[in-house]
C-alpha cells in the first residue's frame, strides 16, 4: 500500500479523554474524515469534539484497533487501562493503545508489559505545543515503544502532530516529555520573575523582551509566551498551574529513580505553587507571572499595576 493511500485511509478510533487537548486532537481527527468513539466523563464532551459518544470503555475497545488517552495523571491511565471493566481486560491482539498523557515512565512501562501480554500494543507519547498546536495539528510527539506499532499507526498521528520522534522502549516518549516540561516550567517561571521585576524598574515590557530574544536570556517564554502575554492575551486553553506542579513532581520523582540530583526544582515548584495558591490553580499556568504580580504590589505586565 502506498504511503499516499496509507496517509488518507480512515481509521476508527477510540479515544478517552477529551478535555482542553484530548477534545482538541480528536476535532482534528474527525475532521479528517476518521471515525472517533469518545469516552469522557463531562457531558457533551464527544459531541463537541465531532466524535460518538461510548457508553463505556468495553464498548471503545470492542470497536477500535487505535485507542488514544489524554488524561491528567497516572492514577486516571491506570484506572482506565487496569481498572475493572478497563481497556487491558477488553484489549485484542493487534490493537494498539497511544497514551498522550503526561504521565511516570515506570508506571508506562507496567501497563506496557501487561497490553504486550495481551498481543496488543502500548505506545507512550508525550505531546508538546499546546492547545494553539493541537488546533493547528503542529504538535511535537514524544514516543516510546515498539517501532513497529508507532510507523502503523504514524499515518493517524500525523492528523494532529507535524513532528513525531521515537526515542526508544516503553516509558522513553514519557521520559523525554517530563525533561521537556521541566525546562518548560524553569523558563516560564524565571521569566515571569523578571519581566515582573522589568515593570518595577520601569522598564519597557516590549522593549526587555526586544532585548531578551536578541540576548542569552533568550528562551521559548520570552519567543513564544511573552509578546501574547505583554499584549494581554494569556494564551487561554493549556496546561494550568495544577497541571504543571504535578508534572514537575514526577521530574522530581524520576529523577530519583534515575539517581540524577535535582538541584534545579525548588524554584519552579514554589513558583507554580504561590500561582495554585493565590487563585491561579485551575487557569493556564503563563498566570504564574500574575502571581508573582500579585505579591509584588499588584503589577501587571500589560498596563501598569491591577
């Protein structure tokens, strides 16, 4: 089969998990023609992302050879995959389950073994670029797992993801996504520091970040974060400060496990906690910079002070 007819053949798919990014890469999906059974806890949520709503996760495994999750943590993986009445007791040879979660290696690696066990396939990918990407189908996939399952299934993955790496054996696309975000909350964090502390010298928020992205201090939150944020626009509809503590608590937890010191982590762990404190819990985590705002006199990096 060619690869042109490959790219265009319709797949059905099941999917678990359509919130902020899970909803939107399924939009992506039938909007490209292929059939997506969705399962989510919050009503409407299948409808809204253009897919069929499951009754329960049997009836997705009963219907789909490629089965996504996006879910918030690895308790949720587990309950769906393991649980009673979850994907591994359903599961078929030759079915294969990606897991878009952001999520621990060692648990990725558990569920693999049992899904290998079962004839079936589980391919870890952690997701990067946000909402905006997955809208656009340009997000960046980390993969784990076997070669073969992730070049089978490539077609289907390129619906929403412009680059796909696969770094190696279950649990390594989980792997590099949290070394990702850790980076990810290091730079956002110490970039809302200073262009808060810019405010307060008096400076030109434009006008640092200008000088930022022409400087060392350059990174992807001056690049990418900051010219929306300075203008007011907070980029609405990606990971929130609740979500971006827990990943960083498993970078703690797996570099513990990989006996790396983390000498790096106090930081963004008390900068995205002073954000879930002070209100900032449940919105997109670029808040961070309000929070630090926030005890700074109530300044603001788009139009002077609250």
């Amino acid at each position: 089969m060619s690869d042109h007819h490959e790219k265009g053949r319709r797949m059905s798919v099941g999917f678990v998990g359509l919130g902020n990014m899970g909803g939107r890469i399924a939009r992506r999906l039938t909007d490209a023609g292929h059939p997506v059974l969705g399962h989510d806890p919050a009503p409407g949520s299948a409808e809204r992302a253009g897919a069929s709503p499951a009754r329960n996760l049997a009836e997705i495994a009963g219907a789909a050879d490629q089965i996504l999750l996006s879910l918030p943590d690895s308790r949720a993986v587990e309950a769906v995959v393991l649980g009673e009445g979850g994907l591994l007791e359903h599961a078929r040879a030759g079915q294969t389950i990606v897991d878009l979660s952001t999520t621990s290696p060692g648990s990725t690696r558990r569920i693999a073994a049992l899904v290998a066990a079962k004839d079936a396939r589980y391919l870890d990918a952690g997701v990067s670029g946000g909402a905006a990407a997955a809208e656009r189908g340009t997000l960046t996939l980390m993969t784990g797992g076997d070669q073969e399952a992730l070049d089978r299934i490539r077609p289907l993955l390129e619906t929403f993801a412009q680059k796909i790496f696969h770094l190696g054996g279950p649990g390594t696309g989980h792997s590099a996504k949290l070394l990702n975000n850790f980076l990810n909350a290091v730079s956002l964090a110490a970039t809302s520091e200073v262009m808060v502390a810019g405010r307060k010298a008096g400076l030109d928020p434009r006008t640092l970040l200008d000088v930022l992205n022409a400087s060392s201090g350059a990174n992807w939150a001056t690049a990418n974060r900051f010219p929306h944020i300075v203008e007011g626009d907070y980029l609405e509809g990606g990971l929130t400060s609740t979500l971006m503590t827990k990943d960083l608590v498993l970078y703690v937890d797996h570099l513990h496990d990989l006996g790396v010191p983390t000498l790096n982590a106090a930081g963004p762990l008390a900068t995205f906690g002073l954000a879930a404190n002070l209100g900032y819990a449940d919105q997109i985590s670029n808040r961070v910079v309000d929070a630090i705002g926030d005890v700074s006199g109530g300044v603001r990096v788009h139009g002077g002070t609250s």
